[in-house]
C-alpha cells in the first residue's frame, strides 16, 4: 500500500508493515530517505497523491485537521485518516465537548456558577491550559489575565490521569488498551466506551480518525476531562499499524483485536 503522511510523521508506526509499499509524506520539514509533496492547497495536494495512488494519508497536524483538510481530501476522494472540520470543535471548544458528553451520560467535572470551596479549575473554552485557583483573590487575580477569553469554573478533581487513544470509522471505535487498571476501572472503562461508541453514532460522526480522551479516575469512576481530537504524538501499538488504519477504511474495526 502506498502510504501519505501530512505534517510531521512517526515513521516508525509505518516503516515496519508488512502492508506498506511506498511512503511519502507532506511536510515543510522534509525527512531524508522519504520524498516529500510539496503544496500550496488541499486541492493541489489531494491531486498529487491521487496521480501517486495514495491508498492511505494521514495527519496528526492540529492547524491542518482545523483548517479542514480532511473534508477537501474525502471529496476528491484521497482516503483520509483524520477528523473533519466539524468535530475538531470537540478539542477547540471545551463547552461544546463537555456538553456533548454530559448529554450521553459521561462523566465531566461540575460546572461551577460561584465558587463554593476551594481549591476550583479555571477553564478557557479554548485550550490554553487549566488554572486552579487557591482563593477568591487567586481567582480574580486569574480571570483578570484571561480578560477576552471565554471562561467558566469547573470542581476540583484529584486523582491520576490517563490517556485513552481511539479509532473511529464511521461506524466501530476501537479503543487501545490502558495497562496497569484494577478490575474495577477496566470495568468502569468499558462502559466509558460503550457510552462514546453510542456518541458518536446516535450523532452520525462522519469521519475517519484518531482522537484521545484525556481521563481521569476519581469518585471510582471515569471523567471526562477533555478531548485531543487527532492521534497522541506519544500513541504506540504492537499492531501492524497499517493494517489498522486499512480497517478502519472498511469499517472494519470491529474485527480487530488489540
């Protein structure tokens, strides 16, 4: 299979398949050994991969998934390994996120009108990080340097965070595993998946892609605590990824162990 990849690649999720047959990638940052595409439009690039018999392309880039390069690739029929413009919202807008899962059922943080206790979260719907307010001064001193930017206040969770990688193909998500969970969060965790697997299909999510719930265990349960909608630069799977990603083009995840 001849294999695009946009922006900067992990050659080595690819180089070792047994399925790949040629790589390129799009990148500014040319890698030695590797030809690159050059481009200046999403359109130029989806001709050029097409007149290469690109089988797969995929990206992880974050500017590129927002300025919609998936939707302009489907349409020229290029097959794509990326979320589309339109459910990147789930990592650029953290209410339209929280919302969603709290509307299947997900566990999210309480979403505070006034601070009753402290310590409390201070959120920007747009990701530009967490700020936890040890006071009311702390918190006023906080919003003050935030002025311009919409914000709200979320209840203070303790406990450890986790990462879980997901693959969605228009119809199955596949889920890579978390090691080191007791029972009892596997358990949890397996309804946390079931209940995204129905969101995203009583939602009709319309894309092909890699995205990571960032989690966190506390209360003996899951929360939500935030989407990245686009596969993790630390993701790694002793699958052969290729075959995956070929898959998922299918819809086929369903039959996939891992």
């Amino acid at each position: 299979m001849n294999l695009l990849v946009i922006g900067k690649p992990q050659a080595n999720l690819f180089c070792d398949s047994k399925l790949l047959d040629k790589i390129y990638t799009a990148n500014p940052e040319p890698l030695e050994d590797i030809p690159n595409i050059e481009f200046e439009s999403f359109e130029e690039l989806a001709q050029k991969a097409k007149a290469l018999k690109i089988d797969i392309a995929i990206t992880a880039d974050k500017d590129l998934i927002q300025a919609g390069i998936a939707d302009v690739l489907k349409k020229n029929l290029v097959n794509i390994i990326a979320v589309n413009q339109k459910w990147f919202n789930l990592e650029t807008s953290r209410l339209v996120a929280k919302q969603l899962a709290d509307y299947y059922s997900i566990n999210v943080p309480d979403t505070l009108k006034a601070p009753l206790s402290f310590p409390v979260v201070l959120k920007t719907d747009k990701p530009k990080g967490n700020f936890i307010a040890n006071s009311m001064q702390d918190l006023i001193a906080k919003m003050e340097k935030l002025q311009g930017e919409k914000t709200f206040l979320e209840e203070y969770l303790e406990g450890e965070i986790y990462s879980l990688t997901s693959l969605w193909d228009g119809k199955n998500l596949l889920s890579f595993p978390i090691k080191n969970l007791t029972e009892v969060q596997q358990d949890r965790l397996e309804l946390y998946k079931t209940k995204l697997n129905f969101l995203l299909s009583d939602e009709n999510a319309d894309f092909t892609g890699f995205f990571t719930s960032k989690l966190i265990w506390t209360k003996n349960d899951w929360y939500l605590l935030e989407y990245k909608m686009r596969l993790d630069k630390n993701f790694k799977t002793e699958k052969d990824f290729i075959y995956i990603l070929n898959s998922a083009l299918y819809q086929k995840l369903n039959e996939i162990q891992v």
